[in-house]
C-alpha cells in the first residue's frame, strides 16, 4: 500500500483555532466541497452556517438518518460515515481526524483521510497530537499549525452550586447528566441540557437556551467536545471517568484538553476545573492542559475496505484483514462486524447468502447502526428481518415497518420513554434513507422525519419543564441586560413579573413561590421587590385614607385589611392597649409607613373601645369614688367579672349610691359573681379572650377560640376539657364547676330560683318547689332546664358553688312532705280560708314535690327527680318514677334524696350525724363562699325586711344551720312515734327599711311579690 499526502494540507492545533471556521471559508471558495463532520449535531450546526452564507439550494446534508439534497447543490455536508471513498467534488475536508484512534469509530476516519481526497484542495482538520502519525502515513503532507486564540486557565475544584454563570458541567452517562441538571434547577434556575444521543433538533433546541441566555448552565457529555461552538467561560468535569464501549477508563490529557478547551470563544479567555465530585487535577495534568502538551498518536484504527463477498465465511476473513502500512493497527470488531458474526451462526441466514450479491446485501444490513442500545441478539434479529425482507421481496415489508413506525408516534411520556421512541424512529429514518431499501423511501423519509422532529419538541419541552425554571431564566436575562422589569399585581395578589408568576403580595409582605432557592431566589425576590416600589407606595396611601370596615383583627393576633395580614398584636403592660407590630417589606419606609402604622394604631384602639365599650367606660368613669372605684379597677383589671367571694369585703362596706353608681356603668352585683353582662356575648368574649392570651402568651395553649362557637351556639353549659386553660372557661363567660362549665349570667339566675326556697318558712305561704324545711331544697326541673345539665352534672354544679348536701331516705322526705300543710297566721286568716275553700270545691290543689327513686343497679350514683303530686293525696299514692338500667328493670333500688344548703362552719359538725343525714366533703372556703353569697346576693338586690336569709328563732338561736341548741328541734328528725315534729320559725322584728334603688330589678321582684300575696 502506496500512500501519499500530495495535496493534502492538515489544520493541526486545540481547540479555538477557528479550524472549522478556516475549512468553511476554503469550500465556499471552491465551486464544489464537501466537509466531514463526526456528529449527526455538529454537521446540523455546519449546514446551517453554510445555508446562512450560500443559500439552502446550495447546501445538502448526508447523514445515516438525514438527506437534504436540493438539485444542483454545490456543497455537501455528511457525517464522516456517509462520506463517500471517492467524490469528484473540488475541495474535501474531514474535521476532528484524531478520532481515528477511537477504538469504535477510529477504522472510518482512518479510511476516509487515507483515501478520499477533492480534485483541488484536501483538508485534515484535527488535533496537533496527529502531526507525526500524518507525517509518517501521509508523506509530502503539508501541516498548518493554529495558535489558540485565547488562553486556558484552571480554576480548581468548586461545589456544583456554586461554579460561575456560564458554565458547562460535564459527565458521561444520561443518568448524572440529568441528576446535576436537576439540581441546578433546584438551585440556579435551570441548565440546558446536551447530550450524543439527542436528536438534531432536540440538540438545537437545548443550545438555543443557553446561547440566548435564558439559562446559564450547560449539563452535557463529551458530545460538546466535538466542535460544538458554544458561549462557554468555565468548563467543570463532574466525572473524569467514561466508559468507551469496551470498559470504564480515565479520560487521558488528550481527551480532557478537548473537552476543556470548549471554555473560551475567540479572544476570550477560559476556564477549566472539576466539581466537588472529582479530585483536583494533579500540578502536572494542569501544566499539560494549559500548555496543550499532549501524546502524540502512535497508531491509527484500521480496517480493510477490500471485502470478499464471495460467502458469509470469506467475507468475515476479509474482515480479518491486518494492515500492511506501519502506524495502523486492526481495529476491534465495530458493531456491524460482530452483528454479521452473530448472523452467520443461523443457518437460515448462510442458506439465504448464497451469492455474492446477497452477501453484499447482508453486509449493508449489517451497517444499521444500533440507535437503541438493545442487546446484539436483538440487533441481530431486526437486521435478520430486513435482510429476508430485502432478498425475498427485493424491499422492507412496509406493513411491518408501519407497525414498527405506529407505535413509535407518541408524545406522550417522560424524558426516558421519549428518548427510547427517537432512538427506535432514527433506526426507521435510517432505513428510509437507504437506496432501494423501499418501495416509496420518500414517504418514509418524510413520515419519520416528521415523527422524529414532533417527538423532538416532545422531548425538548420534557427537558426545559424539568431542568429549565422559565421564571427564573427569563428573569435572570432581563436582570443582566439592567432592563426596567414591568410587574403586574392581580386582583387576588399574584405577582407577574414580565409576565412571570413571581409569588404573591399580601398586604405589605411579598412571598416567592417555592421551589427557589440559593443566590437565583434573591436576585428573584430583589426584581419582584424593585418592581413593586410603586405599588406599595399606593397600598400605603389606600390604607391611611381606609375607613374601618375595611380593617378587622382575626381571632390569631392579626390586624387585616380587606383580607390581608398588614400587622399583628403583641401584649404590653396595659391589656387592653396591645402593642402594634407591622407586617411589612422593607420596601416600605419612610412616611409611608409611619402613616401605615398611625392608621392601624387608630383602628386597634377604636376597635377595642368599641366592642369593650362597658369596660372602657368604666375604666374612665370619673364619678366613682372611694371603694366603688376601686372596685371597678379590679373589675377592668379582671376584664369584666369578679368571683363575689373575693371582693366580698368590698362589696360589704359598699352604700346604696356606690352600687348604683356602678350599676349605671351595666355592673351587676350577683349571689356569686360580679360582673357586666354587656361583656358575655360572642364579639366582646372573643376579643377579651385575645387580650388576655396576647399578655399571657396563650395563643398556643390548648383551648384557645375554641369556647367563643359554644358561647356563640347559646349553650348556657359546656362539658369541659381537661386539657384547656382553666382561664379561658373564665374569658368565655363561663364558671368552670369541675365536670361541667356554667355561663355566669345563668348561674344568677339559679341563684334566683335557690333564694325563694331558702327564704320560704314552713307555715307561713305555700311551699315552693323544690323548697324543704327553709334551709334545704331539692333540685328542680327548671335549675336542670336553665343550666342543660343533668342530675349527677348538678351535683357537680352545686358543690362547686359551695353548696353541701344532706341525704335522707325517699320515705323521710315523703313523710317530712306530707306534713308541710299551710297553717293560718291569725283565727281571721284560718275562717278566711276555710270559707273560700268551701265556696270553691273545684280550685286548683296545692302542688307539692315527691322524691322519686332511680336504679341503684348501675355504676352511676343514684339519681332523685322531682314529680309533681297533689298536697292532699296520701303518701302511698304518689305518683313516682323509677329509672333502670340493665336487664332486669324490676331490680331496684331506693336512692337517698340530696337536700342541699349553703356551706357553714359547722359542716365537720353535722358530719358526725349518726342518722343518714351525712353531708358531701368541700373545702371550707367554698362553703363559707356559698353561704356569704345567698345571704348578700338578697341583701345587695333585693334589700327587704326580715330576708337576711339566716333567720333567729325568738330565743335568739339561729335557726337555720343546726347550732347544739336547736337540734332537738330539727324538722327532719323524727319523734319516738315517727311522726315528724313541727319546727319553730319566727321573723326577725321588722328593722327601718332603707332606700331601695328604683332600678334594681330585685325592687321591681319585691312589688311583684306583694302584688301576688294581695
């Protein structure tokens, strides 16, 4: 073999000597060239150069997938695979030629700048390591070495996060690809995306990105190393390892300097590092790469071009061929080769190849290259059918390449899934652009380039909504051209920014969308915040001249305008005048903002001193004196009730026109508590349930807001809750009793219906219901129906008011009951009374109260409920009411009766009892509390003679609370012959009555009273 380098002229140096640039000029200059490329990309990139210069009808593009051949073209494009051996074209130059010792690819570069050669002008474009191999195969050859036209610096290793914008990370597997790509987006905004194995108008598509700046990172392969002209300032290796068909291997300073010398585009300069992945480049392995020292080719990949084609055997011996030439060396079998050696094991196939035509046949079969990366037996089994195709009906069976090209036509699916259907559609486009391959090729050649390209634009969209923040990039572009950024606030507060959604805007506080992180979500946040300058100016000014409807506090602490968080509450000293706390950007300053925060201040206290009106008035009154005002201090402090027994000193010593006083301002003085009942409605609780938790920290307690809904419902009791703070039961209007909670105002009004029957006096009227013997009473069905409550919940209710409890037997209480008849006061009185009751035989019957027993089979405590029953009825015909529970409802049990009384000091007394009559335990203030309060509670409202509710027998003994000298004459106590003894009960002598308050509604209760007697 005779070779020879007589016009042929080699372009030898690194990267960015503008080599590609220099061959383009040299073919235009020719009436016909043709140029070699080594990527499918690369060659897309060229003929569109070329087009831009010479017109489209002059440029062609050949590659394995891809024929563009306009008549008449004078230029032609091809991949270093579809170049021809021989061309009659006047120029020819093949770019990268030091591929020619890949171990893949290296024997068709090797063979086509061995012998293809234009009749003018021959170009060998490559790397200066080729200079002695061409010398020593290509004698007479003529070398042009290009100095780099900028220089290449390194920059050491950096985290992924922090490389510099324009950047191009590069890894050599799909999978770290797309991991690094993911992470930039999470961090920087986005990277385009460039991989071998896209297609041409994927490709495109993802370097557009990144050369418009919509991006600036670049994730790509080796695939950038090939004389792809890109805007790259820094290149970082995430990976300095590859696998290369045959094994994974370190990249050698060869194919580093390659990749590298992408950084720095003409006389800019460059530079090259590693991530945070890779070790630092050793001293040497620098010096090299910035000096662009590198091995010098030894050998080139060979393969013959001599095939024998007589049969299937000779042909593989062919290929068995070893060069004769000095400095090349027998290439590895390409994947066309070991395909034919897997097909000459099926006999069908070595039957079938009977000649050499068809041998041929088989061969150019055999060169289809493997888009899909399937495994070799599967190869081997798609080229076996287009073979037996081709020879026994001379073209590919179209019904089974429509099927093959259907199932390929889907958009639909991930990045992945989308990948697999182009590399299965290139293997079709391939197909179509074999010569005779088809019966219609150009049908096919259109079918599947429009597939390829829709599902290109698939792809392609796949990639940027993935890897690409289009907010972000779009954003970060318009920050670097210091363009005046247009923002755009919808009616619900989303921020567009150059039509972007940026975050929204509520009130005077801005907020990103998630998803952005690191230096991209400042810069991001900074352009939304310099765009709505103006904007919070307006809202500043829209707020101060705001009336107070659109203001409002929410139960959490936050003052809100029309909807907006524009502040929050915080305590202070005083609880009633919380602290103002702004919710605002910084970008509102100035007067703008003290005219934001003037105006909310205004509203808060408005607000306040409007649904807490009774409290501040009374917090103002200047008209108490002495202890009423003292007393109303307490009363603001406590926010509007005062447990009775704790200012019951005060209360005491306070006159007539004290009370009155306080009284004007809607202070009520109750049996228990004192309080404004103004302030136990749903609005004024809520709010005094805010302030306290805004001074106490209680926000987070458990049962915050959580009473207001019960209140608001009408409930006038509550089960409660353990878990909550005891002090919200308080804020909410409601007294915390143990096992159940009772609003305030209602238990008044069960201390209105306990006080007629604890001042009731056997003899003297008729009985009340639910009165005993004038110290005691029982339950009734309307202290149940005010409080909700039942049996066992007032038990609970009653005791924690200080109540205590005697117990009898149903019998007692019957026979006890039985014998409370009115008796006449006077001889008159009595003749009155018979006379009308003889003139009226028909009148109503005095109504009396049984005690009826319940079950005492179940766990629960026995239960008393009261019937009503004629006065005059015997005993033993009473109607009564049995509950029971269980099974057996005949099984019951006689359950004592509870008569209740106010707590004393002689309860420890009475415990010792040894007749059933056995009072509850309670504490000793509780009792003293629930006894002070009956008494007081009628001396403070109703102030009337002979009520002051601890009445004396006429020997000066107190008769009500069972001193030593009156227990022989207890009602309840029985004689020896069981019939129950008459009590002794006497008014107190008639003391000088004092003024009654006019509107007191105990006044009005006393007229009504003696309206009745009459």
């Amino acid at each position: 073999m005779i070779l020879s380098g007589r016009g042929v002229t080699a372009v030898l140096g690194p990267t960015n000597t503008g080599k590609t640039h220099f061959a383009i000029d040299r073919m235009i200059a020719h009436g016909s060239g043709m140029i070699g490329l080594p990527l499918r990309l690369l060659a897309r990139e060229v003929y569109g150069r070329l087009v831009e210069r010479v017109g489209v009808s002059q440029v062609a593009l050949v590659t394995g997938e891809e024929k563009i051949t306009p008549p008449g073209a004078r230029f032609s494009v091809c991949t270093v695979e579809a170049m021809p051996r021989e061309t009659k074209a006047s120029f020819v130059a093949i770019d990268e030629i030091q591929l020619a010792g890949d171990l893949e690819r290296g024997h068709i570069f090797t063979d086509r700048l061995l012998h293809l050669r234009g009749r003018d002008e021959t170009l060998l474009l490559g790397s200066a390591t080729m200079k002695p191999i061409l010398l020593q195969l290509l004698p007479g050859i003529t070398v042009v070495e290009r100095p780099r036209l900028s220089q290449l610096f390194y920059a050491g290793q950096k985290k992924i996060t922090r490389l510099p914008q324009r950047t191009a990370i590069v890894a050599f597997s799909a999978d770290e690809v797309y991991a690094i790509a993911e992470l930039i987006r999470r961090q920087r905004g986005g990277a385009a995306v460039v991989l071998g194995a896209l297609s041409p108008r994927t490709r495109n598509a993802q370097v557009a990105l990144y050369q418009e700046g919509d991006v600036e990172y670049l994730v790509a392969t080796d695939a950038i190393g090939m004389g792809l002209n890109l805007d790259v300032d820094h290149v970082a290796f995430a990976q300095d390892r590859k696998f290369d068909g045959y094994q994974f291997r370190n990249l050698n300073p060869g194919e580093l300097g390659q990749i590298a010398g992408r950084a720095g585009r003409h006389l800019k300069d460059g530079t090259f590092g590693v991530t945070g992945r890779v070790d630092p480049f050793e001293e040497e392995m620098v010096e090299r790469l910035e000096g662009h020292e590198f091995d010098s080719v030894k050998v080139l990949q060979w393969r013959t071009a001599r095939f024998d084609f007589s049969s299937v055997q000779a042909l593989l011996r062919s290929l068995e061929a070893a060069p004769r030439v000095e400095g090349l060396t027998k290439a590895l079998p390409a994947i066309d080769q070991q395909a034919l050696e897997f097909l000459a094991r099926y006999p069908e196939v070595r039957d079938l190849a009977d000649s050499p035509e068809r041998v041929e046949k088989l061969w150019e079969a055999c060169a289809l290259p493997d888009y899909r990366r399937i495994t070799p037996a599967q190869h081997a089994d798609l080229i076996q059918s287009l073979f037996f195709d081709l020879v026994r009906h001379g073209t590919v069976n179209e019904n089974f390449m429509a099927e093959q090209v259907r199932r390929a036509d889907r958009t639909d699916g991930e990045i992945d899934t989308l990948s697999a259907r182009i590399a299965q559609i290139r293997t079709w486009t391939y197909v179509s652009n074999r010569p005779g391959w088809l019966a219609d090729p150009t049908h096919w050649q259109e079918k599947t380039r429009e597939i390829e390209d829709r599902l290109s634009d698939a792809l392609h969209e796949r990639l940027t909504k993935r890897f690409v923040d289009r907010r972000t990039s779009v954003l970060m572009k318009r920050l670097r051209e210091n363009a005046m950024l247009e923002a755009e606030i919808s009616v619900n507060g989303d921020v567009f920014v150059e039509g972007h959604h940026m975050g929204q805007l509520a009130g005077f506080r801005f907020t990103p969308i998630s998803g952005m992180e690191g230096s991209d979500a400042k810069a991001v946040e900074s352009a939304a915040h310099r765009a709505l300058g103006l904007e919070f100016e307006a809202r500043a000014a829209r707020l101060h001249a705001a009336g107070n409807g659109d203001l409002a506090v929410s139960a959490d602490g936050l003052v809100r305008w029309l909807g907006d968080p524009v502040a929050k509450l915080a305590g202070s000293d005083h609880m009633l005048h919380p602290r103002v706390i702004l919710l605002a950007d910084e970008q509102l300053a100035g007067n703008a903002r003290d005219h934001v925060v003037a105006r909310i201040e205004r509203f808060v206290n408005h607000h306040i001193s409007t649904i807490l009106k009774p409290l501040d008035d009374l917090s103002r009154a200047e008209d108490l004196q002495g202890l009423a005002k003292g007393l109303a201090y307490q009363l603001v402090e406590s926010l509007g009730v005062l447990f009775r027994r704790d200012v019951s000193d005060d209360v005491k010593s306070l006159d007539q026109d004290a009370r009155a006083s306080m009284r004007r301002y809607g202070v009520r003085f109750g049996a228990y508590h004192i309080f404004m009942p103004a302030l136990l409605k749903p609005a004024p609780a809520e709010l005094i349930t805010l302030l306290w938790a805004l001074k106490n920290d209680g926000l987070d307690k458990p049962g915050y807001g959580d009473l207001i809904p019960v209140l608001a419902a009408g409930r006038t009791s509550v089960v409660t809750d353990p878990s909550y703070e005891r002090m919200f039961y308080k804020l909410a209007g409601f007294r915390f009793l143990g096992k159940r909670a009772v609003r305030i105002d209602i238990l008044e009004r069960l201390a209105d219906l306990i006080r007629p029957l604890l001042q009731w006096k056997p003899g003297a009227t008729q009985r009340p219901d639910g009165a005993y013997d004038g110290r005691r009473f029982t339950t009734t069905t309307a202290m149940l129906s005010i409080l909700g409550a039942t049996p066992d919940d007032m038990e609970e209710i009653l005791k924690g008011l200080g109540y205590r409890a005697d117990s009898v037997t149903a019998e007692e209480a019957e026979a006890f009951l039985a014998g409370q008849k009115p008796v006449a006061a006077s001889e008159q009185k009595a003749d009155e009374a018979k006379a009308t009751a003889a003139e009226q035989p028909d009148a109503e019957p005095v109504v009396e109260t049984a005690v009826v027993e319940e079950s005492a089979t179940s766990e629960t405590p026995a239960v008393t409920e009261v019937v009503v029953v004629e006065a005059d009825a015997p005993i033993d015909d009473a109607v009564t009411k049995a509950e029971v529970s269980g099974e057996d409802a005949a099984a019951t049990e006689p359950k004592p009766v509870l008569l209740w009384r106010p707590g004393g000091r002689s309860d420890s007394q009475r415990n010792a009892r040894p007749n059933g009559e056995r009072p509850r335990q309670g504490s000793r203030g509780a009792n003293r509390g629930a006894a002070e309060a009956q008494g007081e509670g009628r001396r403070d409202d109703r102030r009337r003679d002979g009520e002051g509710g601890k009445g004396r027998d006429k020997d000066g003994g107190r008769s009500g609370f069972g001193h030593k000298g009156d227990r022989k004459e207890r009602p309840n106590r029985s004689d020896r012959d069981g019939k129950p003894q008459q009590a002794r009960f006497e008014a107190k002598p008639p003391r000088k009555e004092k003024p009654i308050d006019p509107d007191s509604p105990f006044a009005k209760l006393a007229a009504l009273k003696e309206q009745m007697k009459k």
